[in-house]
C-alpha cells in the first residue's frame, strides 16, 4: 500500500442516535493523505486556466492574422478595429464568466463553490468595461463617418443595423447584472431577488449571439473563426443547460425526493429530512451542500444551498437550518411528501481535502452541520480528532448531542465552548482577556500546526479564526472553510 495511504480498520458499528430513523452510518476506512494529492489539484486547476487563457489568445490571434490591423488608415477605422477587438475578448470571457458560476462538477471539484464564485465576480467588471468600450467605440465610429451625434446614430443603427436592437438589451441586462454584484448593492438584496435579476445573465448573452453573426466581420462568412464560437458556444450552453437545469429535474425525480420528516433540534433550528430511492446514487460526501428547491406554489422558485448534516447513505438527505428570518423561517411548515429537487452536490469542504493525519473541527451555530457530517464519516483513529463546537449555550447548540455520542463513539476529543466574546476581535468566550485567542487554541489542540482544520461558521467569525490559526503557526494550504458564496 503506497505511504500516502491510511486504512482504519475495525470503525464503523452503527450506532443508534436517538431520533427517528437516524443510525450512523460506519466511516472511512480509508482516506489519501500527503502533498502529492494537492499536487494534483493544482496540476488540474493549471491545466483549467491554461485552457481558458488560450482561448483568449487564440482569438486575439485570429484577429490578427485576419490583417485587423492593416485597416487602420484614420480615427473612425481604428475606432472600428479597437471596437471588433474589444467585442471579440469580452465574449470570450464572458462565457469563461458564465461558466465559473455555472455549478459545474469539474470546475467545482477543482476550485469549490465559493473560489469559482469569487473569480467569477472578478471576471465581471472587465467583461461589462469591454463591452461597454465595444459599444462607444463603434457608435463614436460610425458618428464620425456619417456626421452625426451620437444618439442620432445610435438610433440610425438600430434601424439599419440587424440583430443592434438585441445587442442593446443585452448590453443594458450585463449593466444590471454587474451593478447588482457590488458589494454595496448586494447587500440591500435579498437572496431571491438577487438570484432572479442574475438569471437574466443568461437572457443577455442570448440578446447579444445574434448580431455577431449577423454582421460581425470578424465571425461572418468565415469557417474557422464560425467554428470557433460555434465550439465554445455549445461547450458552454451544454455544461450550463445539463448540470444547472436538465440533471437536478432528472436525477431528483428519478429517486422520486420527497420531505420524509422534519425534527425540531433547537429553538430556532430543524433538520429536514429528503428520502427516496436508491440516494446513494447522488453521489454527495460529508462536507457537501446541495441547493433545495421544494416544489411547491411558495417556494419552488426559491432555491437555497444547505449543507448535508448527516453522512451520505442509502435512507435519507438530511438538511439542518437555522431560521434566519427568509425562506429558512418556513422550513418547519412544510409538509412530508413535498417534492423537491436537489442541485449538487456543491463544494469541496471534504476530505479530499485532507492532508495530515491529525484533524481540528471548529464549527459554530449553524455551521455545525458539515462539521458534524464529517466527524461521522471521516477515517480517523480514537485521538485523531478534535472537534470544537462554539455556541451561545449548550442548551440550545443544534446536534450537539449528536456531536457528542460521535465523539464518544468514535474516541474523538470534544471542546464546546458557549456564552458570550472575551472582546469583539475574538471568536472564543471570555475566560482570560489577557491570553489571545491563538495560544488558548494550541491549549485546546497542541498540534494544531500539524493538522488540517475544517472551519464552518458564520463567515466574519470564520475570518477571525483563519487568523488566529495562523498566528498559531497552522499553514494556509491545511485550513478549509468554504461560504455559501453569491
């Protein structure tokens, strides 16, 4: 067996959890550790980039072997090249852009959820500023040549131009895309509204195909170039129409998913539990989260992403989720028999991402859910594995006492820490004020430099803690925390 490998032997006897239908189900016995695993990832995550970048070059040199450059001779003609360049990038990287957000397996299980999510964001701004160039320049251009102002030529070309009235709303839908994005602006959001307006994303590169074709000269009337975008075209349509629409509808009601049950586990928290059949064949590990659509009038346009709380096995699905004053507040009044659709499994907050033998759980609220999940299915020895559980009360701390029979099942060391901050800047309870929260930490796990630590929580606590990991001597590459990223 190669030295990367682990294999535990003699774990897993079910263990009955005291609520309905709920038995553990017995963990890994085996799990790839070392670097060389990450090395891999990495080679994949190159290998991805290298491929996205050389579709921006090739249609850079495309364009150039096409002798663009030759037909500059003035202002207008370079304001037409600059404009044709311009749009040629900006939809290249725009269905880079859609294809990032697009929930793909492979791109997820390379990057998660939430690092796609971020480059997707950053991908935004430039796609939006070289579209808009596109435009100005082409109008500016054709102002130029025919002597007019600009609102008087931009509505000469939307009567003389074909397909420019399309192109226009799709310009006009990416503006309010892109703006809906900022920071500031998503935060007035609610999740709904903001899911909504994004999925006009997709109606504004439809709105924009058209007149590429229709009159691009760089596109039109040319095999290899009209190959080109024909090939990226139906890569990207494909991956989006399968995996984001067609596969959830197809896999979801072929295991017939249903609400099976819903049990109250704290005051403001329920697990909600999906059967069906044969659910192994979702395919979803501990750490996971899925987007539950629940196919009702109220909800089924509502779709949320929430972490499996329980391990995969063969009897149910199971979602724990806290009321946080949205679609979470109706979760306890929905009925058994529901149907819904899954979309997933998302995320890579599993343990392929694991590297050292030793491992840290910190989970706080209703972060604990994955936590959890994995504590039940991670391939550990008794000792291997420590589990810190940060709540307001133990009163009131969702699954905890389910997180306790797994560690005492399982010989894993369980720290719950409840009431309130020693001070703002710490994620721990008061003790003593004068000991950071970085050595009460090797305190509580002296190998915490040498383990893999898995972070769930609310995501500004979630910061604080990577940064007293790190003050704690623990590598950037052994910390994983993922966010329900939009």
């Amino acid at each position: 067996m190669p030295p990367e490998f682990r294999l535990i032997q003699g774990q897993g006897q079910p263990v009955a959890a005291g609520k309905p239908s709920l038995v553990l189900v017995p963990p890994a016995t085996r799990v790839r550790l070392g670097a060389r695993k990450m090395l891999r990832i990495k080679q994949g995550q190159d290998f991805v980039e290298i491929l996205a970048w050389s579709t921006v070059i090739a249609v850079i040199a495309m364009f150039l072997i096409d002798g663009a450059l030759a037909r500059v001779v003035d202002v207008p003609s370079f304001l037409g090249v600059f404009s044709r360049l311009t749009a040629l990038v900006a939809t290249d990287l725009l269905l880079i852009h859609m294809l990032l957000i697009a929930r793909v397996p492979w791109i997820d299980k390379l990057y998660g959820h939430d690092k796609a999510t971020v480059a997707h964001k950053k991908l935004g701004k430039p796609v939006l500023y070289l579209a808009a160039a596109h435009f100005l320049a082409s109008t500016i251009g054709f102002a130029m040549t025919d002597g007019k102002n600009l609102v008087d030529e931009y509505f000469n070309m939307l009567k003389t131009l074909p397909d420019m009235l399309t192109a226009s709303i799709g310009l006009g839908l990416m503006i309010i895309v892109t703006i809906t994005s900022i920071n500031a602006a998503r935060k007035r959001l609610s999740y709904e509204v903001w899911y909504w307006i994004h999925f006009t994303a997709y109606a504004a590169v439809l709105a924009a195909i058209p007149h590429q074709f229709s009159f691009g000269s760089d596109i039109a009337g040319k095999p290899v170039q009209t190959g080109f975008w024909l090939v990226l075209y139906i890569f990207v349509a494909g991956n989006i129409v399968w995996y984001r629409f067609l596969q959830p509808i197809v896999t979801s009601f072929a295991r017939g998913l249903r609400i099976d049950n819903i049990v109250v586990e704290a005051s403001d928290t329920v697990s909600v539990y999906v059967g069906g059949k044969k659910l192994e064949k979702l395919h979803y590990k501990a750490g996971q989260f899925f987007m539950l659509r629940v196919l009702t009038k109220e909800h089924w346009s509502k779709p949320h992403p929430f972490s499996v709380s329980a391990a995969p096995n063969s009897r149910f699905v199971r979602f724990t989720i806290g009321n946080r004053g949205d679609f979470t507040s109706k979760m306890p009044f929905l009925n058994k028999g529901d149907r819904v659709i899954l979309e997933g499994p998302y995320g890579v907050f599993t343990e392929d991402r694991r590297s050292r033998e030793k491992v840290v759980l910190i989970a706080a609220g209703i972060g604990v859910p994955p936590i959890r999940a994995l504590a039940e299915s991670m391939a550990a020895r008794p000792g291997e594995v420590t589990i810190i559980y940060r709540a307001r009360n133990n009163d009131d701390a969702a699954l905890l006492a389910e997180v306790q029979e797994i560690s005492r099942r399982r010989g894993f060391a369980l720290h719950v820490l409840s009431g309130p901050r020693s001070h703002p800047q710490s994620w721990l309870p008061a003790s003593d004020a004068n000991v950071p929260d970085h050595v009460r930490l090797t305190q509580i796990a002296p190998w915490i430099s040498e383990s893999d630590v898995f972070i769930c929580g609310p995501g500004a606590w979630a910061k604080t803690v990577e940064k007293s990991l790190m003050r704690a001597g623990t590598p950037e590459a052994q910390i994983h925390s993922e966010e329900f990223a939009w």
